[in-house]
C-alpha cells in the first residue's frame, strides 16, 4: 500500500516536470472549453434559455468537468498497456514484490491528478469568465471529488481494456472504439439527457457514466450524491477486471516465456 | 578527374544560448583528393568530425569557409545534380521500406532515379549476383536480419551505378561475420565497378579489409593521410591481450612483450607483433601459467591515433 | 509528378501489405466517424436549427471534414508529423535522393486509419448531401480546396522546425486546433473568433466555406476557397524552401 502511495507521488512529480507536454494538453482543452461556450449559448439561445433542463451556465459547467476528467487520461495509454503485456515488458515489474496492476494504475495516478488539477484549473477560470461561478455551490464541492473517482474508473477501465487490444492485436483502433464509448455514453460531450430515452438509461447502468457524467451532472448543478456511490461501485468492479487482465497476461507469460 | 577535392573545408557551429554562446569548429581546414576507383578510409573517434564532412561533401549541410568539389560538381549548390550520380548508405538510416520488399523498393528508386524499367530490371538482377543476395530482394525487409538487410540497403545506394559511394558508419551493429561479409561487397563493388568508395567509420578492421588509403580526422582535423600499406607497416604492429591468471604470477618478463598495465591476477600485455606473434607469446603463457581467461584485442583506435600523433609507437 | 505519384502508391503498398490490419483499420475509423454523426444527430434533436445549420448542413460539413483529414491525413500521413521527422533527421534522407525533398516527405506515408476518413467522406455526402452532379462537383471543388488548406497550414507550421528547432510541438498544437475549430459550425463563433478561424487558424476554409459552397453556391465564394487554397500552399512551399536553405547551411544548432 504504501508502495503505491509513494509511485503515486513519484510520477505526479514527474508529470510536473513536462511543463511542455501539459501545457499542449491544457491548451487543447481550453481550445474544446472555447468552442463548446460558443457551441451551447448559440444553442439555447436559439432555444429560449435551456434544453433537456440545462441552461448555457450548467452546460458550460457540465462540459468543463466531463472534459477535464477525461482529459486528465493519457490518450494513448490502452496503446501502451496493451504493448507491455504482449511483448512481455511487464516481466520486470512481476519481479517486484507488489501487485503488477496497483503500482501502474499508482503511477498513472499521479500524472493524472496533476493533469486534472491544471485542466480544472484553467477550465475552472474558462468557465467563471464565460458563464459566472458553478450553479450549485454544494454540487460543485461534490464533483471535485467525483472527478477524481471518475479518473479512478477511467484508468481501471483502460487497463482492462488493454486485454481488448491484445486480443484485437490493434491496440490503436482499440483506444479509438474505447473513446468514442465514453465520449457518447459517458455523457462526455452530450449530456445523457440529450439521449433518448432507451439509449439514456442503458448509458446510466454502464461504467462509461462513471467516467464523465458524474462528475459533470454534479458540476452542473444537481446535487446527487448517490452519483458519488454509483462511482464508487463501478471502480471496485473495474478494479477487478484489471486485476484478472493482468493476472491472465501475467499467467501467460509465465507459460509461454516473455 | 579528381572524385573528390576537398580544400580546407571547415564548419563552425553556434552552440549554447545566451551567454553561453559559443562557435564550435566542428571541423576545420580538411584539405585532401580523392582518385577515382580508390578506396578511402576516413577514420576517427565520435565527435571527430566525420559525419560533419560527408555532409558536406553529399550536399546536405553548407560548410563555413573553403571548397568541395565531387565529380566536378560542388555538393551544396548542385546536390541535385550530385545526388543522381552518388550513392549514399548511412548506416543508422534505411532507404528500405520496411514492411515491403527490396524489389518494390527498387522499382520505386528506379523512378526515382529515372532509370527506364529494362535498365532497372537488368541492374536489380547484376546486384543481385553481385551481393550474394539470392531470394532476399523478395522477402519483406522486416523478415530480413541486420546482415542482409544491409546487403539489400547497398543494392538500394547503388542501383543507380554511381560513380562516389559514400557510407557512414555502415557496419555498426553488424556481427563480425556480417562485417566481414560487407566489407567483401563493397570491395566487389569497387573492383568491378570502378565505384569510388568512400567510408567513415570508427572501426580500424575497415582500415585494413576495405581501404586502400585512410585518412584520420580527430577534433575536426587531419591528422593522417596515407596509403594503408604504408600505415601498416609504420603502425598497426600491437596487440593487446588481457589475461587473468589462477594465482599471482609475479613479474612477467616476455621477449617482445610489454606489461601496460597489472593488478595481482589481471595483466594486461601489449605484443609487439613485428617481434613475436600473438600465438608464440599465448603458447608462453599457457605453457608457463594457469590461465583462468585470455582476450586478444586490436589496439584502441586512439592508441592508433595517439601513435599517430606521436609520429610512431 | 510522376515520381510523387509512384511514391505515394508505394507508400499505399506499405500500409496494404498487413492485409488484415488495414481492413480493420479502415473500419474502426468508420465505427469512429459513426459515432460522431450519431453525436450530431443527437444534438440537432434536442436542438433544433442553429443559426442556418441543422442535421442536414452539419453532417455536409462532416462530409467534407473526413474527407479533407482522409486526403491530408491519410494520404500525405506525413503533413503533420513534418516537425518531428525533420528534428529525427528524416530530411537527411530526402535529401539524399535527386528528387524534391517536400513532396517525397509528404508523399511517403499513408496512415491505413485515416483513409477509412477518405472513404467515409464522399459516402456520407452521397447518403445525407442530397448528391446531384452539380452539388458532387462543389463538393469535390471544396474538398480540395479545404484539404490544401489543411495540408499547408500543417506543412508551414512544422517547417518552423527548420528555423527554430525544436520537434515540431508547435504543429501537434496547431493541428489539434484546426482540427477541433473546423469540426463545429462555423456560424456558431462570435465576430472575432469567426476572423481567427479565416487567418491564424484557417478551420473556416478547412469546412466552413466548402460547407457553404456546396449548400449555395456563389462565384465570389469559390474565387475566395481557392484563393485561400493557393494561398497556404505558397506558404508552405515557401516556408519549407526558406527554412531548408536555414537548414542545410545548418548555423543555428549542432547537427553534427
């Protein structure tokens, strides 16, 4: 446990230490922040004031967290994790005496949490200059921390994905098909609202949800914090899944040689 | 016709930022010629200059002051014109592409080059007898091991038959077989091909299996410019053998050998091999000791160099 | 001409040649570019017309989005990677060949994932652009015209390598940009955001003009898309001549 406390702390450090590669990544959120205030106040003005029960505020808000939770993710991340487990990288990390999967998810933490308090951050500032202050002050405090769990849930899910990408033997495509999972049914451009209604509630019970929408309905105004547990739940599953990823690729290499 | 003339050739780079600014000569007044049909060696440590001047003298880098001509062409200005009528081989780079065979790649150096398709075909299958090469235009050049996908890279420079074929370092990472093997096919090329071969390289084995004339760049100056049969006889006469003897042997008196360095088990000999061969001297040792190891090395090429310098051992 | 040609077919044969890989590729992409129509079908449902754009223009504007990535992207893979192959010494090797320099780089590569965009491109327009021959002609007429946009705005920005070194993160940015701005209705910006997207970041010549060409079409409107065009291709060509003389007289940084 403290193993990956420390990994955690580690690579935040390091992520610290790019200034160069953040700043890109924040720039390229503050360019999606730009277009998406120009996006929704075109749209509900042209919709007296407010579409699927969201306003221009709580729009803006909503996309300013659902992008940065997502955003805070490495893009290529599934690329990566998939290569390691093929290749037989990971063998040098089997040889520590800690769980191969924590201490990379740990790693990966760390440089999330960095991206996501700059994305946050700047996002936070974009968004206060466009539309004013979050609609909801308690709902706003609740999806801080939402969107650390949604980061949580989005590192596990690409984890277990990353077994995907071995099997597909394409692991770029994978990340493709991955994101578009949770750009549509993760809310992370449209809110599930904006769903019809048999489509909207399949995307509620799926993890993608967990991973944009919740902190983003929070960040919106809508004080829900059963949205918080959901959250909680699907990390705990997805947790698993990347455990049994990594424990069959593991196996494998250990059967077959790295 | 002169293949090559170079005449005090230098290059000056800005280096640093601010304050720390600074002009590095990364080489300076590199004057020599270079016959047709000869077979030059252009040696030196990293960072002595090489890569610096084959640039210079193929086109891709302006040097500050002095004058390069190759064919009659000068590089910088005509690199176009040059480029038809030399080859090139870096050895860090691939002219291959890699998930494609050698033959497609020469189809499309062939346009490239403006060779009409019978000419290209009728070269394709000449260095394919030249180079040994067999089925191996036809395999994907992913499939190919270092030492044939550098034979298959050499047919790629030279499809065209240039007259100057320059190669940079082309046998780094190759095994000592593959060397071995290159080094006959440049040679080939030359010899039945009048190529003109000029080589950088930081590896002394190309002095004496490919050169016929070296020239020793080091800090970005000549330091040597002869004919290699002169060389060996002047220098290149060491050997150096690192032995790990069972239990101390004391002091090591040997006719024609020199203790250079020792700890209590650990010596380090140099043979000087004008006097006694390596085999006459290991025959000695085994004789006289227990060996527990034994590693017969050439003279580091800044011992050769420093010979250099110094005007012999 | 003819070598360009030859090059980009071999560059084609390179990505053929992992048969299955392509093929999967290619459909990935198009899995991809459906569920962007998906996204803006749902929006315009909840929505309603915006500002003269609905479902109908918004997938046009797709249309000739794919198919300008497909072409500039796809096609000339290495547009947007210049920066970073000039810093790795890929130039070196262009220059070594009597042949020139930026169309071989451009040429050399296809990215098997982004022709699937090519493909997706026209067959949208054929199924949601209400396809006549005249509309088919503006919109291949503006299909080029934005995809040369595209390429020489990604070719300007990554020859500032030549000059400033660096690896060419200037043009990963730049290239996120225009990607992000062209991809949304241009009507939708204010007055100076709206004069950005035609100069500094030119997404507005990427689809917005094309967009509105093929839904009406005006002379002074096509003059404009291929002046534009012909504009950037000029920069680039003359941005990359200028910094490869900077380059090859190699001053600036060590390239020893």
């Amino acid at each position: 446990m403290t193993a990956a406390v420390a990994q955690v702390g580690f690579s935040a450090r390091r992520a610290l230490h790019q200034p160069g590669e953040l700043a890109v990544r924040v720039l390229f959120y503050a360019f999606i922040l730009v277009v998406f205030a120009a996006l929704w106040s075109a749209a509900t003005r042209a919709n007296g004031g407010s579409i699927a029960g969201y306003d221009v505020r709580s729009l803006l808000w909503y996309v300013t967290a659902a992008e940065g939770a997502v955003i805070a993710t490495k893009p290529r991340m599934i690329e990566t994790i998939g290569w390691d487990i093929s290749s037989g990288a990971i063998v040098t990390e089997m040889l520590r005496p800690a769980s191969v999967v924590g201490l990379r998810l740990a790693a990966e933490l760390g440089e999330a949490l960095v991206r996501l308090a700059c994305a946050l951050a700047v996002g936070g500032v974009v968004a206060w200059l466009y539309v004013g202050p979050p609609p909801s002050a308690a709902a706003a405090a609740l999806a801080v921390p939402a969107a650390v769990l949604a980061l949580c849930c989005n590192l596990a899910a690409q984890h277990a994905f990353a077994g995907a990408a071995f099997w597909l033997r394409d692991a770029r495509s994978t990340w493709f098909l991955y994101q578009k999972l949770v750009f549509l049914l993760g809310g992370m451009l449209l809110p599930l609202e904006f769903l019809p209604r048999p489509l909207a509630d399949v995307a509620r019970a799926l993890p993608f949800s967990a991973m944009a929408y919740a902190p983003a309905r929070l960040a919106s105004g809508h004080v829900d914090p059963a949205l918080l547990a959901e959250q909680a739940g699907w990390l705990v599953v997805l947790l698993a899944c990347a455990a049994g990823v990594f424990r069959a690729g593991e196996r494998r290499i250990e059967v077959v040689g790295g | 016709m002169l293949a090559i003339q170079a005449h005090e050739l230098t290059k000056a780079f800005t280096a640093g930022r601010g304050r720390g600014r600074r002009t590095v000569e990364a080489v300076r007044d590199i004057t020599f010629e270079v016959e047709r049909g000869e077979r030059l060696a252009y040696i030196g440590p990293n960072g002595a200059g090489k890569s610096t001047s084959i640039k210079m003298l193929t086109g891709i880098l302006h040097p500050t002051s002095g004058s390069a001509t190759v064919l009659g062409l000068q590089p910088w200005t005509q690199r176009r014109d040059l480029a038809r009528r030399i080859g090139t081989l870096f050895g860090q780079r691939s002219q291959l592409w890699f998930e494609l065979t050698t033959r497609q790649t020469l189809r499309l150096l062939a346009r490239i080059y403006k060779l009409d398709d019978a000419d290209a075909r009728r070269r394709t299958d000449e260095l394919a007898a030249l180079l040994d090469a067999g089925d191996l235009f036809d395999s994907p050049v992913r499939s190919l091991s270092l030492g044939q996908r550098m034979r298959c890279e050499l047919a790629a420079t030279v499809l065209h038959a240039p007259e100057v074929l320059f190669l940079d370092e082309p046998t780094i990472g190759l095994d000592l077989l593959a060397k071995q093997r290159f080094r006959e096919m440049v040679v080939r090329l030359n010899e039945e091909q009048g190529t003109t071969v000029f080589l950088t390289s930081h590896d002394v084995a190309d002095i004496e299996h490919v050169a016929d004339r070296v020239v020793v760049i080091n800090h970005g100056t000549i330091i040597y410019d002869d004919q290699v049969a002169r060389m060996r006889r002047s220098l290149l006469q060491t050997k150096l053998l690192e032995v790990r003897f069972e239990e101390a042997p004391g002091e090591l008196v040997m006719d024609g050998v020199l203790v250079s360095a020792q700890t209590e088990t650990v010596y380090d000999l140099v043979v000087d091999t004008r006097r006694r061969s390596v085999r006459s001297v290991l025959d000695d040792l085994l004789d006289a000791h227990a060996i527990a190891d034994i590693s017969v090395v050439d003279p580091p090429l800044e011992q050769v160099i420093s010979e250099i310098y110094g005007g012999g051992p | 001409m003819s070598v360009a040609l030859q090059t980009v077919r071999t560059a084609f044969l390179e990505a053929w040649a992992n048969r299955r890989g392509f093929w999967f590729q290619v459909l990935i992409m198009m899995v991809n570019d459906v569920a962007w129509v998906i996204f803006w079908v749902l929006f315009f449902r909840k929505v309603g017309a915006l500002r003269g754009w609905d479902t109908h223009k918004v997938l046009l504007l797709f249309a000739i989005l794919t198919t300008c990535t497909g072409f500039g992207l796809g096609l000339l893979a290495n547009a947007r990677r210049l920066g970073e192959l000039i810093s790795g010494g890929g130039l070196d090797a262009a220059l070594a060949l009597p042949t020139n320099p930026l169309a071989y780089l451009l040429t050399r590569r296809v990215d098997t994932a982004l022709l699937g965009d090519l493909a997706f491109g026209p067959v949208l327009f054929v199924a949601a652009g209400d396809p006549t021959p005249e509309r088919a002609a503006v919109f291949i007429f503006g299909a080029l015209c934005g995809s040369i946009v595209l390429v020489g705005f990604l070719v300007a920005l990554g020859s500032v390598t030549l000059f400033a070194g660096g690896r060419g993160e200037q043009a990963d940015l730049g290239f996120q940009a225009i990607l992000i701005f062209a991809s949304y209705p241009v009507d939708i910006f204010g007055g100076l955001t709206k004069l950005f997207l035609f100069t500094a970041v030119p997404a507005a010549f990427v689809t917005g003009l094309p967009t509105r060409l093929v839904s009406s079409f005006s002379w002074p409107e096509a003059a404009a898309a291929a002046g534009a065009a012909a504009f950037f291709a000029t920069l680039a060509v003359a941005t990359f001549n200028l910094g490869l003389r900077r380059y090859t007289s190699g001053a600036l940084w060590t390239r020893a």
